[in-house]
C-alpha cells in the first residue's frame, strides 16, 4: 500500500501538473470505487478544476475551485497513472476504474492531459464532498495526526503512545494512533529504532520510546528523498527495493549481516532484524 513517502511525492507531481486545468471529460469504468451516485460524481467534477492535491495519512485530497474536495483513499493498490505521453501510456489499463481528462492546448503543443485510477481489487474508495463535510469521509474523519504533522513533535508523540497498548508495530500501522504509516514503513522505522515489531509499548523506556519517534522522522524523510528521485513523473510506482529490511527476509541485514527474519503473523509480513531488533 502506498504510504508517506511516495504519496507526498504523488500529491506534489498531480498538484504541479492539474492545478487550474479544467476537468472536460470523466469515464467511470467500475463505479465500485466511487462512493456516491455516478451522476453526482459527475456533474461535481465536469467543468471543475483541482487547485491543488494535499496528502493526509495516505490519503489523497484533490482541493477544487468549487469547495469541494475530492477525497482517496488508494488502500492496498489504488493509484494513479498519466493516460499518455512519455510518463504514462495509453492503453488503458484492464483494471482502470475511472478516467478524468483536463483541458489542454494544442496550440502550445499540449498532448491529451489525463490520469486513470487503477486498483486491482477495486477495495480503494473515492468521495466528493464539500470541503466542509471532510469530516464525514470515513476512515479520515477517524485518523490521529499525521505521522509528519509539524505539531506532532517529540511530547505529543510520546504523549499519545502512553494511550495504546499491545504491539508496537500494530500501533505504528494504526491509523487512528498516527496516520501514514503502513506496513512497509512501519517496519523500516522499527529497524532504525532498534526496536522488535512485537515489542510490547508498555515495556519500553523513556528512551526506546524517544528512540522511536526520532526514527519514524528520520526513516521517513530519507524514503521520501529517495521515493521523490525513482518515481519522478511514474506516479504509479512505488519503489521499495532500497528498503532495509521490509520483505527482505533471508537476505543479509545491511547492518550486521546476519539473516534478517520474516514472519507473517495476522497475514501481515513483517520483516525485521533479530540481532539489531532484541526481542
Ligand atoms: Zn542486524
């Protein structure tokens, strides 16, 4: 599932390129996405143009010139792809569920300016709503702070922490404790904190618990350097092998080299360092 690091890059690519371009044409291919009549999807975005594209949790939010906002949530595979020129393609993908095109001017040598929505399992989902109704928007109207939202700093974070229990990595994944982080870079974080992904939050210290909000910073913002670079214009990738430990299992751990362990308890792959994470 996407999550900060590419998401912040997405939302800042879709902003540069469809800020203050008309929608001229919407072809909704599989509803299911969409959570709200078809017709109404429709008439709210013909004619509209986005403003500008924010990331929230690993949500997408598509501002308009209408006060409304266009509200994703990609889940486990939904992205975006340009349909045409040398960043995009298009042949349309088998499992594109809608297709918004913008204006564009052929005088200036403008191509077909557009972007599919693409998810393979069709569990993503889609609103449009007034920007005074965001909080209606499940799931984001139940979100904590996001992960890299400036006022979470150090005491909130750890104030916030002192509030769940159980394992430290459901927490991390829990979007209502903070949201953006999801499978991947939870394990990434927990690497770079030392820190074992079953770790119970009421058995670490002060300093553990420090140690984790320093790591989530710094693991982010190094991804999010990196992701920016591989996908470039690619909205629709999401590079993950520069990772250090996340689905790496078996391979040697880049900071001690013994083998790094893969389990997947819940269905949910976790991969993490036995020597550099102690239980
Ligand atoms: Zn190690």
């Amino acid at each position: 599932m996407p999550e900060i690091p590419e998401l912040q890059h997405i939302a800042r690519v879709l902003t540069e390129r469809l800020a203050g371009r008309t929608i001229t044409d919407i072809d909704i291919q599989k509803p299911i996405v969409i959570r709200l009549p078809r017709e109404d999807f429709e008439a709210g975005l013909l004619g509209a143009q986005f403003r500008s594209v924010e990331r929230t949790g690993k949500f997408l939010l598509f501002h308009t010139n209408r006060d409304s906002v266009l509200a994703v949530n990609p889940m486990l595979n939904g992205r975006f792809q340009w349909i045409s020129g040398p960043d995009g393609t298009r042949k349309s993908h088998a499992r594109t569920c809608f297709t918004l095109k913008f204006q564009h001017d052929q005088d200036q040598g403008d191509e077909e300016l557009g972007i599919r929505y693409i998810d393979e399992r069709y569990l993503g989902k889609v609103y449009l709503v007034d920007a005074e109704d965001l909080d209606r928007v499940p799931v984001l109207n139940e979100q904590g702070p996001d992960a890299l939202d400036p006022e979470l700093d150090e005491a909130a974070f750890l104030q916030r922490l002192k509030r769940y229990r159980g394992q430290v990595k459901n927490a991390l994944v829990n979007a209502k404790f903070i949201a953006g982080i999801g499978n991947a870079y939870s394990d990434e974080v927990l690497f770079n904190a030392g820190i074992h992904p079953f770790t119970k939050i009421s058995t670490l210290d002060d300093e553990r618990r420090a140690r984790l909000y320093r790591a989530m910073h710094e693991t982010l913002n190094w991804a999010a350097e990196i992701a920016a670079e591989e996908i470039g214009q690619k909205i629709d990738r999401k590079p993950r092998d520069f990772l250090n430990v996340h689905r790496k299992g078996g391979q040697p751990c880049p900071r001690c080299a013994s083998a790094i362990s893969e389990v997947s308890p819940n269905r949910r792959i976790t991969s993490f360092c036995r020597a550099c994470q102690p239980a």
